[in-house]
C-alpha cells in the first residue's frame, strides 16, 4: 500500500485538491473564498489530467520510427484549460468588485437578504 501511495502521490495530491476546492466553494459565504476555491479545484483537474497523459520512458510524438510515444492531447487540453481558468477568474473578480459596489459586502448570505428585502 506504501508502495503504491509512493508511485502515484500525484492522484493524492489530485484529490486533496479537489477536496479542498469543493470545501472553499461550497463552506465559505465570502464571494472571494469562492473564487478562491474554483481555482483551487481547477488546479486538481489540470494535476489529474497531465498526470494521466505521463507515460513512463515514452518519447514525444514528433520523431520517427518504433517505440512508445506520449499523447500530447492531454498537454495541450490543460493549456487551453489554463487560459479558459484565468479568464473565468478574471470575470468572476470583475462581477465581485461590481457586487461589492453595489451591495457593500460579499457575504453571500448578506446579499441575499438584501435582495429579498427589495
């Protein structure tokens, strides 16, 4: 089991991660903790998936003749995934500054009840 947990740390450190994001997203009332812990939890998808690509003493696609290559596909979902990951957080920060403008708080639960109050 050691053993085991020794050779594959990065599908623990995958579900660390995703734990811990899920935990910000879904614990914290904090607009910013929530954004905070999408990233979190994206970071754990992006781990999981390179991890899945690594093919042990493969060589990479672009050469010739026999052996064992690695797909590059995976590599390159996790790059556009990074791009698409900075660009929601940007929006995601960009709507909170906007709420806090307009409410003067980011407490989830604060909001709501000023919403249902108007």
């Amino acid at each position: 089991m050691i053993d085991l947990l020794a050779t594959h740390y990065n599908y623990l450190v995958f579900v660390v991660l995703v734990g811990v994001g899920l935990y910000g997203i879904t614990a914290s009332s904090n607009l910013v903790k929530k954004v905070i812990g999408l990233n979190v939890f994206q970071v754990g998808i992006f781990l999981f998936f390179v991890t899945s690509g690594f093919v042990d003493g493969a060589a990479p696609p672009v050469v010739h003749g026999s052996g064992t290559y690695a797909s590059p596909l995976p590599h390159v979902l996790i790059l556009t995934a990074i791009v698409v990951g900075v660009s929601l957080t940007a929006v995601a920060l960009a709507l909170v500054v906007r709420i806090y403008g307009a409410y003067g708080t980011l407490d989830e639960d604060a909001i709501r009840e000023v919403r249902l109050n108007d």
